[in-house]
C-alpha cells in the first residue's frame, strides 16, 4: 500500500486546503480541481450568482 504522503497533490480552487489524489479521480486526475462535492457545488452557485 502506498504512503498517502507519497500521493500527489493538489490545492483545491474554491478552499483553498490540500488534497491527496484517490483511486476513483485515477482517470480523471488531470481534472480534477476540486476536494469535494460540496467544494464543486459551492463554486458552481457562486459563479450563478455573479452572473
């Protein structure tokens, strides 16, 4: 089993806070910019209400 220290990270673009890469992002890594489904759907209704 991998260290989850030895992971790759990334910092997420609503947060702000480090996250670690996990098996279910393996395929989609590279598009990954978010932690979480509540950081995604922050964003989303953010960028809504901008508008």
């Amino acid at each position: 089993m991998t260290k989850k220290f030895r992971l790759p990270h990334k910092i997420c673009t609503n947060c702000g806070l480090s996250f670690a890469w996990r098996k279910k992002w393996s395929r989609c890594w590279d598009e990954v910019t978010h932690c979480s489904k509540r950081c995604k759907s922050e964003a989303k209704s953010a960028r809504l209400q901008n508008h």
